[in-house]
C-alpha cells in the first residue's frame, strides 16, 4: 500500500501543504528545524490518529491556529481510499472516504505504518512500558482484534486493582475477576508470541546483513513461561501464579502478574544489548527490529506496509548506510528523512523522489 498524495493544514510549522508521493523511495531533504519529521509525522498521524512525539494532540496544531487537518489517499491494490484526521481542541474526527469513523480500532487497522525514529533507542534503553507499547502498536495494526482484547484487559485490570485497595476482599469476587483477567491475558500472551516469533525468524538475518554480526535475536519475557502450553494448561498456571501472589498483591494494591508486566530484551548471543550494544549497534538492532516486521505485515495484510524512517542514517557509516538501503525493496513505499545526501548509492538518489523541504514548504526546483 501507499499514499499517493498528501495535504496538510495548520500542522506544527506547516500552514498548507499539498505534496504527492511516489509509490517507491522518497526522500525528505532539509536543514535541521525545516519540518522533515513534522512531514513524516502527519503521515503517521494520519495512519494512527496519535503521534509517536506527543501524548498532547494540540502540540501537533500549528501555533496560534485552533484545529489541523491531515488527509492523504491510500492506494491499496490499485484501491483509492481517501483518509482524513481532523484535530481540535481535544477531538479528533476521523473519516474514511468521507463518513465518519466512531471506533479507533477501525480506522487504525486500515493504513500500516512502521516507522523508524531516533527516539526508538528508547526500546533498548528506556522502561518496559516503551517496549508493551511498541507491542500494541504493531499488534493493533496488524489485528484489529487485539486492541479491542487489550481494552477489556486493561478495563479489567483496572477493576481489579481497584478492589484491591478494599479493606476486605471477598475472595469469591477475586476470583471472578481473576477468570476474566486470565482469559484476556491468555489471547494477549499467545498474539504477542507468536508475533515475537515471526520476528525472531527474519531479525538474525538482517542483522548480519547490515553488521556483520550472527545471532541477533529478542526474547519474550513474561510473568510466566509460556513455552509449548496450551490454553488450559496456561490457564491453571496463571491461576496459580495469582493464588501464590495473593498476599503480596493484598499488601501492594496491584495486581503482580499479567501482560501489563510483559516486556522484551535483546540479545547478541547472550549479551544483552541494553548493557553491551554500541550506540551504532543498538540504533542498527531497532532498524533490523523495523525491517524484520515488513515481511510480517505483509503476511497478515496481504500487502506491504508503508515505511517512514527519520534520521535513519545518522551514525551509520557508508557501508552499513548502503547496506540498509538495500532492503528498502521496490514494493515497499519508503519516506526517509535526512540532512543530506553524503555516501548514498547515486543510482538510488536517481531513482527517488527527492524533496525539498525548507521552513514548512517544498522547495521546488529553481527556487533559490
Ligand atoms: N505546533 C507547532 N507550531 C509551529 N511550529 C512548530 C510546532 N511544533 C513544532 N514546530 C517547529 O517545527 C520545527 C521542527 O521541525 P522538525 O522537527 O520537523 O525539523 P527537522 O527538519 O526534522 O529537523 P532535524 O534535522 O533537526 O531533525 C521547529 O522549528 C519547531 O519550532
Ligand atoms: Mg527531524
């Protein structure tokens, strides 16, 4: 899939801003502060109604303006879909094709994204929270299932903790709620493994590709060990696991075990990166983490997903540059940001769509 044309209005330093696409290699060049990420920004906004950069959603609106609108039209086998994102003091509306969409897991399932951005060295280096998020992010639009699954969880995990601050817990209630935590968290744990598995077959491949460098893999942690259970044989260890947590959870007020406690680490043989990656290898490790996922979406959905990657060729020197563009196949719409053009394959740079931004504007060719 891809986006053939892209306009956007009041959008961080844009005003108004038409663009069109190619359907292959595009790359987004400009001095530091000129709007390349706020670009590939909406893009994704566009995808995702949220941003990766802000939790606040009026951020996002140009300064001194009240509302933003981002539309853009997805071509998906030879399918023209028209998407549109309007944000407003705190609302945001979302069409498809011009009727209004109500449920986020709608409209979010319908463009795939996987973006590369510097912040992602947080997946490394940062609380697990980052990495559960990445999760749900990718799982959500891989499978607009999994995010309705994630809600119910979430709602009642919320219950429960809840009632754990009570004085006196009925523990024929607990139990109650602990049947339907285990049964949303067993759809959680089993979609996540197998997600992380599919990973794990592409990720020491590229790695080596672009490093060098065998045995690059991610592990799956979880409260318990999920190898090779079935969903009855998960469910009466999870019931036991919370039965043995009962009187830590009474005196914490918070429920110890679950997916909201998942979280992955990533390994070169048996060293964990977060404490013996170089900066390099990390920011190699997260892109090797993005472009394993491309085959995956393209598995689920039946089509490849759109790249976005910023700033990705910061710290990477010539070789590992050029070796990561040579994944970026012909199939695969790719927007890439960078400063400048130094060490790039020139029949790449010939065969792309160059654009220039400068201070929240293309510059066309001729412009001084
Ligand atoms: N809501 C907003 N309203 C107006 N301007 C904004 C808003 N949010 C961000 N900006 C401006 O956008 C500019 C940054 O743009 P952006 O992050 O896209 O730069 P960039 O081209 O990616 O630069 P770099 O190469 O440094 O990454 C800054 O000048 C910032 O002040
Ligand atoms: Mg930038």
């Amino acid at each position: 899939m891809y986006i053939s044309n892209l306009k956007i209005i009041n959008f961080r330093n844009y005003d108004s801003l038409k663009l069109d696409l190619s359907k292959n290699l595009n790359i987004l060049i400009g001095e530091n502060g000129q709007g390349k990420t706020n670009l590939l920004e909406s893009i994704y906004v566009l995808g995702l109604t949220k941003s990766y950069r802000s939790f606040i959603d009026n951020n996002l609106i140009k300064k001194n303006k009240h509302n933003c609108k981002i539309t853009g039209n997805l071509i998906e086998n030879n399918i023209s879909t028209k998407l549109e994102i309007k944000i407003e003091n705190k609302k945001k509306i979302l069409k498809i094709d011009s009727n209004i969409i109500k449920k986020n897991s709608d409209y979010i399932s319908k463009m795939n994204i996987i973006i590369f951005y510097p912040e992602d060295l947080d997946l490394i280096k940062g609380a697990p929270s980052t990495r559960r998020r990445f999760l749900n992010l990718e799982l959500s639009q891989l499978n607009s299932g999994y995010l309705d699954v994630l809600n119910n969880y979430n709602k009642i995990l919320k219950i429960r903790n809840d009632y754990l601050k009570n004085q006196y817990i009925d523990n024929n209630y607990l139990e109650i709620l602990n049947n339907y935590l285990i049964e949303k968290a067993i759809i959680i744990y089993k979609m996540r493994k197998k997600f992380v598995d599919k990973i794990n077959l592409n990720l020491k491949n590229i790695f080596f590709d672009i490093t060098g460098i065998e045995n690059f893999n991610i592990k799956y942690r979880t409260s318990i060990n999920l190898d090779n259970l079935d969903n009855l044989e998960l469910k009466k260890k999870l019931q036991e696991k919370l039965n043995e947590m009962k009187e830590k959870e009474f005196k914490l007020k918070s429920t110890l075990i679950g997916p909201h406690r998942d979280d992955l680490e990533f390994y070169i043989d048996k060293s964990n990166l977060k404490n013996y990656g170089s900066q390099g290898q990390q920011r190699i490790a997260i892109i090797s983490l993005k472009l394993s996922e491309i085959d995956i979406f393209k598995k689920y959905k039946g089509e490849y997903p759109i790249l976005l990657l910023d700033d990705v060729f910061s710290e990477l020197d010539e070789n590992k540059k050029n070796n990561l563009l040579k994944y970026l196949k012909n199939e695969i719409q790719v927007i890439i940001t960078t400063t400048d053009l130094n060490n790039i394959d020139k029949k790449i740079i010939k065969k792309s769509n160059i654009i220039e931004i400068k201070d929240g504007n293309i510059k066309l060719e001729g412009d001084v």
